[in-house]
C-alpha cells in the first residue's frame, strides 16, 4: 500500500540489539577505538563477543543487537560495538530493565524471532531503533522484526508496555507477525494497556498482526489509561485490523507534520474506536495530497488541505469505526483524514453514543467489478451495547460533521472515477428512535454520477428515507440531517 524506505525488518530483529558506544560516544571516533581496542579490553568486563574478545562495560547507556553477528553470553551490564553486539533483543532488554536506567538499544540487521522471547516487555525511558554504521556514523535503518515463526502457539504479541511505563520511543523498524501451524498470527504487533503509559513511534511499520497496534485494556474501565502517539512515517498494514483503541485509552495523531501515517490493507477495520478509546487525529499542516484529482471548494480551500492526506485510512474493510458511549469517552476528532473505501464498505462508521468531531476530511468510493459499488462515505447507525449488558444507543447528539460557524469542509464519498456507477452514499443516517437531528453543515456531498445534493433553503434539512443511497439518506421516521451550506 505504501512504499517505505528503509530496509525490512522482522520482530525477531526489532528486539535483538547490540550495545553501542562501549566506554565512549557512539560516534566514528568512539567506534573506531573500541572496534580496534578489543584485545586490550579489561579483563574484568563480562561479556563474551561471537569472536572470542571480552566486551568493556556500557558508559554511555546505548547498546546494539546483531542477531547474525552478535553474542548473549556472559552476564552484567556489559556490552560491545558493531563487532561486540548482543545477539537478542530480549536479552538486551531484560538487561537495560535491571538497570532502571534510560537507555537506547539499535538494532543492526533484520532478526527472524529466533531466540527471542514474544512478547518482548519494554521498559520506562527506552529508545529502541534500526540503525547502521556508514563512514563510522551510526544513521537510521529500518530492520525487521519477525514475531511467531517458530513458535506455536503463536505468542500474544511482538511487544508490550504495561501500566505506568513511560518515555519509550520506537523508530525506523518494522515489526511483522508469522503464522505458526495454527495458522494465526500473534494477537498484536505492539500492545499498551493499563494506566499511564505513554509511547511514541515514527517511522516505524507494524503488519500481519490480529491487531497492528491493539492500545488499552478491554472491557470498560473506570479510570483514563495511557497514551500511544504515532508520527509521520508510520503505518498498519496487512493485519485484520490496524488500530484498536480500547477501555479509554488514547491515541495521539495530532502531530505528524507533512508525513502522513497510514492504515491499509486491513481487513475488517482501518481503525477500530470503541469501549471508551479516543483518537486525536489532525492535519496540523498540509500533507501529500491523494492521487485523485479533485476540484477547490468554494471556500478556496484546496483539496490538499481539506484532509487529503496526513492520517491515510485505504483499502480495509470499514476504514475508520467510532462505538462509544459519552460517559465513558472524552470526544475523538478526525480532522484531516483521507478514507478509501474499498468496494462494498462503508468509509466511516460513527455508533449513536459516541461523541466524535470529523472536519477537512473526504471520503472516496472505490468499487469493482465484483462489488460495483460502495457503502456510505459516513454511516450513522444504532450502537448495539454488548458489552453494556444488552440495549441500544440511539443518540446523535455527539456527532458533529459541521456546525453553524463550524462548517464541517468534508468531502463526503467522492468518485474517484472509472466505469462504475457508485451506489453507495455521502452520509447514511440509519438509527432507530425518532426526532432526532444529525449536523452536518457546510460539506460537499456527492453520489457516483457525480450529482449533488439540493443545498437550497427548502432543502437544507433532508429528512426521506431512501435506503441509503443518492448524496445523503435517512433511515425511515422523523430523524434528520442537517446539510445547510452544502455544496
């Protein structure tokens, strides 16, 4: 779905690091130094090399892994260069989790899981990275990681951060799963749950996983959890589904800049936000725009900025699903969000109960010759509360699409072209109830011939009910959408 620069990286290799910068700076001259200096290593430090030389004691808290090259052998905070690396992330981990104290471990070359121990606990203030030395200078390089090969049952997950961890940051790797005779992939690539956590990634890939990321403690929970901030650069891929936000945890999309993070080829949800999770997803900036083509609004705002790019969401099932209840939910915002819909699903799938905020951001359909249609570009529907003890949730009254003096600047279901006659529908509001006012105003609406919506005065407020199709619908009853100052 997307194309990264950087070089493959299992699960296996994201945790088995090699200790860097031994006695001094992790730079050309400190390499250099230590690499030639290891037949005159003290012999009181206690790690074992692959090569037979005896590793000096880490001065500086920056550790490598090889897992080609490298060597767990001996004991204590010990550690070696390029050419005097750990051989595992676990280890390298376990070690950096006995000193308490921050540290960064680089991964120099891809780890295919073997030795490792899934799921790897990271602890409190760690940078964990996929590097190589050029010319003596230790630079970013994405290795990959491989979690669940050899195992079976599969383990649960690549990696997990429990409650009260904090200042961990994750960049340029990528972590993917593998089957094992089950046939199943671990249940998560990175799994955070519990209170007060907080991670922040970049540049890093999770994919064919249950879930890539899987952030907060199922069931409903009394108390706020932690935080996951993903940055520009990152995505989900290939898992069932990308982003699970769960049991009021958060998840920060707020600041990626002009590097978009994306969520693709998933194939139930893009992202999944549910059971009190939040999200913060906004276009601080302009990002890569979309390859479609698409006209300026009257706003004079440019496609580009109304939300083509900085939080992709292409080719899932549904793209992005928002099922909360306000009690237990502060409001996710998707400000600046590009959602493909794949052929026959939905783009956007808002719950009644859930309190969320959606602006400068376009839906587009894409069907196909096997589904020659698409679902909504947004669909509001009846959250039905199994994990509430039964019951439904019916209100709308925390969805907000656009506003008076707050117009929405969405483009809900946009063609993006070819030979197919899109059935699907800009916003479907199918609920049950009745009385009930969904608003969305200032929003460009469009059905696959490319008509609009009547946005004159006697047309503002649309209440038929059509089966979801055409530019806006409504579920029959006296429920109704609000699309004054459409377009």
């Amino acid at each position: 779905m997307r194309s990264f620069d950087r070089v493959s990286l299992g699960f296996g290799a994201l945790f088995s690091f090699c200790v860097a910068g031994c006695g001094g700076d992790s730079g050309a001259s400190g390499v250099a130094t230590e690499e030639a200096d290891l037949a005159s290593r003290a012999t009181g430090d206690i790690v074992v090399s692959a090569g037979g030389g005896i590793c000096p004691a880490v001065s500086n808290a920056v550790y490598f892994v090889d897992p080609v090259k490298g060597s767990d052998s001996g004991t204590g905070a010990a550690n070696g260069t390029s050419s005097c690396a750990f051989k595992t992330l676990t280890h390298a981990v376990n070690l950096v989790r006995a000193s308490a104290a921050p540290a960064k471990i680089v991964l120099l070359a891809d780890d295919p899981g073997l030795g490792e121990s899934f799921p790897i606990a990271l602890p409190s203030n760690l940078e964990l990275m996929g590097g190589r030395f050029q010319g003596g200078t230790l630079t970013p390089a994405g290795f990959t990681i491989t979690a669940g090969a050899s195992k079976d049952p599969v383990p649960l997950a690549a990696a997990f951060v429990a409650t009260n961890v904090t200042g961990i940051h994750i960049h340029d790797l990528v972590v993917q799963g593998a089957t094992g005779a089950s046939g199943s992939p671990p249940v998560a690539g990175l799994w955070t749950r519990g209170t007060g956590f907080d991670v922040t990634i970049d540049s890093v890939v999770f994919r064919r996983f249950v879930r890539a990321f899987y952030v907060g403690t199922p069931g409903f929970t009394s108390a706020p959890e932690g935080t996951l901030h993903i940055g520009g650069d990152s995505s989900a891929e290939e898992s069932d589904t990308g982003l699970e936000i769960v049991g009021r945890a958060n998840v920060d999309l707020a600041h990626l800049g002009a590097n978009a993070a994306a969520f693709g080829e998933n194939t139930s949800y893009g992202i999944y936000v549910h059971e009190g999770g939040t999200m913060d997803a906004r276009c601080p900036s302009p990002a890569t725009p979309s390859t479609s083509t698409l006209p300026t609004l009257t706003s004079g705002r440019t496609e580009t900025t109304l939300g083509m790019g900085c939080v992709w969401v292409v080719h899932n099932g549904v793209g992005v699903r928002v099922g909360n209840t306000p009690s237990l939910a502060a409001e996710s915002v998707l400000d600046g969000v590009f959602v493909r819909a794949s052929a026959g699903h939905d783009a956007v799938v808002l719950e009644g109960g859930s309190k969320v905020l959606v602006r400068n951001s376009v839906t587009e359909a894409e069907p196909d010759f096997v589904y020659p249609f698409s679902g909504s570009g947004v669909r509001v529907q009846t959250l039905i509360q199994k994990d509430l003890k039964g019951g439904f949730d019916d209100d709308i009254s925390g969805i907000d699409l656009g506003r008076f003096g707050d117009a929405g600047h969405n483009r809900f279901q946009y063609r993006i072209g070819g030979d197919f006659a899109n059935a699907g529908t800009g916003i479907c509001l199918a609920i049950g109830g009745s009385g009930q006012q969904l608003s969305a105003q200032g929003n460009v609406l469009t059905d696959g011939s490319g008509a609009t919506v009547d946005c004159s005065a006697t047309k503002s407020i649309v209440s038929v009910g059509d089966g979801c199709s055409g530019q806006t619908s409504i579920s029959p009853g006296t429920n109704r959408i609000d699309i004054l100052g459409c377009r």
